[in-house]
C-alpha cells in the first residue's frame, strides 16, 4: 500500500479500522502522533486490551505468536503494539514479521513502530511483505519549505491564523525542531484568543528554538537562501558543532559544483552525473542552477578560502574559521 501522511491518517482512521498499521520514519514526533492517533482510534472503537512488546536486547520473537494467538478473559478485542527500536529485526525477527503480515490475528488490532529504515532494510522481504499489507505511515521530516503549511495547519486546528510574512518568521525560529514547533504553537492557544495573531504579538512570543543540522547547509546554500545560511551558522556555531563539519559541506559542494560543471561540459546530463557525484533529492535538482548562479571563477576562488579556514581549525593559521566559512558560505549562496 502507498505510505499516508499523518493528515491522510486521521481521515482514514474515521473511515474504519484496519487491522494492521506500520509506522516508520526519520521525524519522531510525526511517528509518536502518529501511532497516539492509532491507539486512540482502537480505544473509542472498544479495543479495550493493550500488549506491548519491545523487541530489542536477545528478544524472544515467539513472543509475537503467543500474544497474536492469546485471547482476553476479559475483552474481545486487543491492540497488539511491536516496538523494534534499533530498527532490525534480525532473521528471526524478519519471519516473524513476515508472517504476521501474510496472517495479522483476529479481533486484533497490531501496530508495528519502526524508526528510521536504511535502504537495504526498505527492499527487505519483511518490509515489502508489511507494506503490501498494512496501513503504512511514513514519519518523514518536515523541511523548511513544508514547515509554513505545517505550522498553519496546526494553528488552524486552534481557530488560529498567520500572516504569510508572520508565518515565515515563525518558521525560522523554530525550523529542525519540530517537537519545540508544536510546543510553541499550543502556547499560542494558551496566549491569543481565535483569529488571526499580529505579528507584533508572535514575535514578542515565539521562543527561538531553531537547530540545524550541518547537511542542511548544503540545500540552503545551493538554493541561493543567504539569509537562511547566515542563520544557520550561527545556529550552528552557538550549539558548538566542530568547524570542521561545516568546512567539509562547503568544500565537497565546491569541489562537486566543479566536477558537474566539467561533466556537463563533456555532453553528459545531470542525471548521468549523479550517482557518480552522489547528488541526490534537492541536491540534485538544486545543482545546476547553483552552477550557472555561482560561476566556475568564484568557485575556483574558494577553494583556497577552503584551505584557509582548514589551516585555521588546525592552528597553522592565525584567524577565526568560523569567519572564513561564513565568507564561503555567503559566496556560495550569493548571486553571480
């Protein structure tokens, strides 16, 4: 079955139960509201029995058979909850997956929680086999683009709304943080009566909370976003993240940006150029046009600015690295 959304989940939950529900993903709180909204759906539809088991450590997974098969003295219907928190469930664990799938128990209600699944376990015989018959939520990150209508969506909820200006402003203090966006979109329910909130008032109540992560730099950068940039390196330089890290997205991006640009030069596609540069999702799309934005002489130029801050980190240069990357960083993310 295709993955929902956590908004598809809701309307599919009212629609009626299924018996089998797969919850994975990257972004914790999507996967924790998400599973809270399937157990709260069993509870008012009579699933008044909960078994949770944890699969981690040396688990027995013949425990998953009993309780499939074991009934209630007291209900008739059970919610049958299996956590694997490191993600793999090993051979044993994978037949017993498989077979829950091919066969979920009567008059139980399973949820099956994963965290983040790396490729090879996407193209797993269990995952294919509880993908094909469960209700699956994939918990994915909200990104910065998304994370306006996310956070609009929420406040809606709550009668609620935001300027388009205001809701930018409330996406960049709290982006990469979603649980600390959801705090702070309640808060403003606890503030504000219904209706639209004043820019004034948010600002003067939205607490910066923002985290970024090094490898979002990339995206921001590419994408020609300065100010996104400047914010998340001091984001970054505040939560005292190592230099180094953000010296090795600056310089690899060069050094690609470059590469793509012979490439392209020598009649291949983008497309052709991207498991050799490993230029996936927005990275790839963003690639070209950062290219023709940046121009090869500036890039050519930062490479020794590159050189510069790696000397700074190490000592053998007098200067601050952080003020060099931001150098890069503003070049990189400048208009030609």
């Amino acid at each position: 079955m295709p993955s929902l959304s956590a908004d598809a989940l809701a309307g599919q939950l009212e629609r009626g139960l299924a018996p089998l529900y797969f919850v994975h993903g990257e972004e914790a709180l999507i996967a924790l509201e998400a599973a809270d909204a399937i157990r709260a759906a069993a509870r008012a539809a009579g699933y008044g029995e909960r078994e949770v088991l944890i699969a981690e450590g040396g688990f027995d997974w013949s425990r998953l058979a009993e309780a499939s098969q074991s009934l209630s003295l007291f209900t008739s219907l059970k919610l049958l909850e299996i956590r694997i928190p490191g993600g793999k469930p090993g051979n044993e664990g994978a037949a017993a997956l498989q077979a829950l799938a091919e066969a979920p128990p009567e008059d139980t209600l399973t949820l099956v929680i994963f965290p983040k699944l790396e490729k090879t376990q996407l193209s797993s015989k269990w995952f294919t086999a509880l993908a094909a018959a469960a209700q699956v939520v994939e918990a994915k990150p909200v990104g910065r683009a998304e994370l306006p209508g996310w956070i609009a969506r929420r406040l809606k909820r709550q009668g609620q709304t935001l300027s388009v200006e205001a809701l930018q402003f409330f996406a960049d203090r709290v982006e990469g943080n979603l649980l600390a966006a959801r705090q702070e979109v309640d808060k403003l329910a606890l503030l504000f009566p219904e209706g639209e909130i004043g820019f004034d008032d948010l600002s003067a109540s939205v607490a910066n909370v923002a985290r970024f992560d090094v490898f979002q730099l990339s995206e921001a950068w590419l994408s020609g976003d300065g100010a996104r940039v400047a914010r998340m390196l001091d984001g970054l330089e505040a939560e005292g993240e190592a230099p180094v890290l953000v010296l090795w997205a600056a310089s690899e991006d060069v050094r690609t940006l470059l590469k793509l640009r012979q490439g392209l030069k020598d009649g291949r596609t983008v497309r052709d150029l991207a498991r050799e540069l490993r230029l996936w999702g927005d990275r790839q799309r963003l690639a070209e046009p950062a290219l023709k934005r940046i121009g090869p002489r500036t890039l050519m130029e930062l490479l020794p600015e590159c050189a510069r801050a790696d000397r700074q980190i190490k000592g053998a240069e007098v200067g601050d690295a952080w003020l060099t990357l931001r150098r890069v960083a503003a070049r990189l993310a400048a208009s030609r």
